[in-house]
C-alpha cells in the first residue's frame, strides 16, 4: 500500500490498542504502544530510499528483505528496544506485541497488492502478489479516515475500529470474487487457451487492466465488471539467443527489470552506431502507452553504453535518462 494508508492504518491500530488493558490503564505504555505501532507500520517501507541510488537496485529488492519473515521478526524488536529507551516504565512485552502486529499487518496488506513482496524469504524467492487491492485504494483510505475521525468525535475506539476491520474484511473478500469473475471473463474472450492471465486493480472499483499469454500471442486490455476489451495483441517470441541480447541481458537495470516484469516483449533496433535492446512489460497499458521499460544501448563491440529501467510516458523522456538524442 502507499504511504499515506500505512499511516491511518497505524492510526487506526493505535486506537484497537485500547482493547489491552495495559494500554488502556498505563500512561507510559500507551505512549510507548502508539510510538510503536506508528513507526511500525511504516518500517519495512525503509528500502524505498534504494530508488535514491537507481531504479535497478529499487525494483530488484524493494519490498524484499524489508518485507520477509526474518524482517518481520526483526523489525518489532529494534522498534521495541529503541523506544523504551526513551519510555522505560512501560511494559515491554505489550510494547513488542502491539509493534509485531503494526510490522506484520504492513506486510499481510501489502500482498494484496499487484507489486506485492517476499513475504516467504527466507524459504522462497517468490514475489506473492494477489493483485485484488490497487497500492492506493481510495474506498481502504476513506473508510479508515472515517473510522478516526469517530474516534476523534468520542466513539469508543475499540467497537469503532473492530467494525472497521469486519467491513475491510468482506471488501476483501468482494474484491477476489470480482478478480475471479474477470479471469473467468477473459478464458472466454481469448480465442486460445491462456498459459497466464494476469487481473490487476486499478483505482476504479469495477475497472481492472488486463494481460494475458497464450501459446503464439500476448493479449493486453481493460475489465469493466465482467466486460472485457482486448486492446493489443502481440506476437509471442523468444527473446533470440544472439551475442548481443547475452551482452545487453549482463546490464543490472536489463536484468532488474527481467526479475520483475512476468509478462513482456521485447524490441532490438539498429541505430547506426549503436544498437538498442528493449524490454517493454505489458501489464501497465496507459493511454496506449507502455511506459515501463528496460532499454539497454551497445556499441558494436556489445559493450554497453547507457541504459535506463523505470516508468517512461514518452520517447522524449527516455533518450533524456539515457543522455541519448534521438536520431533523425
């Protein structure tokens, strides 16, 4: 999820907290749980700093280690001892406690998104991404604004966010249903059996965007509801096995950008002196636009001389990143 739902959630965690009769009857500890849960359902989004160093190195481990179950287990403790540092007549135990759940409830959530995370490192390298909740959902955002903004106004915050979580709970489960009627949707509109349909959120509640493979082609679109629209299809081709796609494929943005995209195409053009490599991932249609990519340029002694990974929305941008002007 964005930053700012990790923020009300964590609000709304703090008020739930009130059900312990520890926080509820212990000054110090109460201060000591919402410090705790505030900074814990932010911490394992620390990696988001990687993107100041480059957009390879953010998409290859942003929400990875940060996210897994040693993360997970570490991160409460670290939280827990710094803080009763400063608070040291509060109860640890319950200080711990609250703090695990804020850590683990930031990375339960953030499975459900289309990005998701791995969750199970150590035991798998597996990126575990349900892709049912939209990275910002603006119905999750409001409902929980709506639920603090009770609590503010003296409704008692247990009841108050306890019913919130039951709601949360059923549009969960709504929104797996409606991925499941939309994939449904798809194995009838495509004219071949799918190897892989991929059903990701979008902001809108019925809108879905949509890619598919088949066995000779790749097929992108939108879902509203159970209505489908298919509006591109690709031939599907190997990526050739040629000395120069092994020299572009050694390029740590190149190779990013591989371990994330599940679904994507692929371009090789010559530029005279140069020759570029151009991996374009299909699940992001926007406008008719496909703006993340990998590109990767060579000389031609296969040495690489630029390349980029990351969201480009026009030509003009891209040859900016790769400090390379377009050739007449």
């Amino acid at each position: 999820m964005d930053t700012g739902t990790h923020v009300v959630m964590g609000i709304a965690l703090s008020g739930l907290a009130t059900i312990d009769p520890m926080v509820a009857a212990h000054g110090a500890t109460a201060t000591a749980v919402v410090a705790g849960v505030m900074i814990g359902s932010q911490a394992p989004d620390i990696d988001t700093v990687l993107k100041l160093r480059n957009n390879a190195v953010y998409i290859r481990h942003h929400r990875g280690a940060t996210h897994s179950i040693p993360a997970v287990l570490t991160w409460p403790l670290l939280i827990s001892i710094a803080i009763w540092f400063f608070f040291q007549d509060a109860n640890f135990l319950h200080l711990w406690l609250w703090s695990f759940l804020a850590v683990f409830l930031h990375v339960f959530v953030d499975i459900f998104n289309a990005y998701g995370t791995q969750a199970l490192r150590p035991f798998s390298d597996k990126w575990v991404a349900l892709g049912v909740i939209n990275t910002f959902d603006p119905i999750i955002f409001g409902l929980h604004v709506v639920a603090i903004l009770l609590w503010i106004f003296g409704i008692n915050p247990v009841w108050t966010m306890l019913s919130l979580y039951g709601i949360l709970t059923i549009y969960y489960i709504i929104r797996f249903g409606l991925q499941a009627a939309v994939r449904n949707a798809v194995k009838h509109v495509l004219p071949d059996e799918p190897e892989e349909i991929i059903v990701a959120p979008t902001m809108r509640f019925f809108q879905w965007r949509i890619a598919a493979t088949t066995k000779t082609h790749h097929y992108v679109g939108r879902a509203y509801g159970r209505s489908v629209t298919m509006y591109d299809k690709f031939e599907r081709k190997e990526l050739p096995d040629t000395p120069l796609v092994r020299a572009a494929m050694k390029d740590k943005n190149i190779s990013a950008f591989c371990s994330f995209s599940p679904i994507n195409r692929w371009k090789i053009t010559d530029l005279g002196h140069l020759h570029e490599v151009r991996l374009i991932d299909l699940r992001y249609r926007s406008n008719g636009y496909y703006p993340f990519v990998a590109v990767a340029h060579l000389n031609d002694d296969l040495e690489i001389v630029n390349s980029y990974t990351g969201w480009i929305f026009s030509e003009d941008k891209l040859h900016k990143k790769l400090s390379f002007l377009p050739i007449d």
